[in-house]
C-alpha cells in the first residue's frame, strides 16, 4: 500500500467477532462494515473450525468485501488477531517460515497468508474493544457469529 495516497483513500470501519460452540466446533463469524452511514451486515461460518479461527475469518471476510483500497478501522475483541498484527508477530511468524520464537508451527498459517494479502491492498489499523462489554457493534457481530453456529450443528 502506498502511504502516500492515505488521504485519497475511502475511510471504512469494520467491526467484527468470532464465535464455535466447541473449540474445535461449529462456528460463526459476523461482520459489520460501514462506510459514511452506510452499514452493511455479513455472516458464515464453518461445521469443524476454532474460535481463533473464526475470529480471523471474520477480518478477512471483512477486507475482501471492499471494493477498492481502503482506509481501514477494525474493531474486534480479538487479542489473538490484534496483538498478531500490531505486535509484529505475524510478520516474524512468515519471516521464520511460520515457526513461532519457540520454533512450534504457527496456526492458522492459510488465514494469516490470506490475512497479509489484504493488508497489502488495505490501510488498516487494528483496535481491541472488550468483548461483551456492551459495544453495541461488537455485540451485533457477536449475535451475527452466534446466529451462523447453528447452520453447522448436526
């Protein structure tokens, strides 16, 4: 992403939250993206997946909804995605052939890639909400996860 055409971009906020009923279970992601007061909802899930998972399902789904680059906002009670990014984590995790500072193997490594690719396309800036706190996005995305659970369980 060139910095330099930061101001030229569309300002977009993304909220979003992860839920599995089991952990590895059934899951659900939901997504809020708004754009001036334009929001728009998106939902999924998956029958045998993580919380971790979902949560960074989510973000990605989240960016790939996008148009254009963007000038990006995200808000998730994740700290497993944020402090990834904002920590430099992730970076290092590729950096070492997706071996942690411990050297075990990295999770999730086809999400993160994914993840990376968008960031490239995107300005985006990570923030931590607490979760069930009474945020009313992170709430709604939280009902949105919860919701897609149950088009998993068999």
């Amino acid at each position: 992403m060139n910095k330099n055409n930061l101001n030229n971009l569309r300002k977009v906020e993304i909220f979003t939250d992860g839920a599995c009923s089991g952990n590895p279970g059934p899951g659900g992601y939901g997504v809020i993206l708004r754009y001036n007061n334009i929001e728009k909802e998106i939902s999924g899930g998956a029958s045998n997946t993580t919380n971790n998972r979902m949560e960074l399902t989510a973000v990605i789904e989240g960016l790939k909804a996008l148009n254009f680059p963007c000038s990006v906002k995200i808000q998730t009670d994740s700290k497993y995605v944020v402090d990834s990014v904002t920590k430099g984590w992730v970076f290092s995790w590729e950096k070492n052939n997706w071996k942690k500072s411990d050297k075990s193997k990295a999770l999730n490594i086809d999400l993160w890639e994914e993840l990376l690719r968008l960031l490239e396309i995107h300005s985006v800036e990570f923030f931590w909400v607490k979760g069930h706190n009474g945020h009313k996005e992170n709430e709604r995305c939280d009902e949105l996860a919860v919701s897609q659970i149950k088009n998993y369980k068999f």
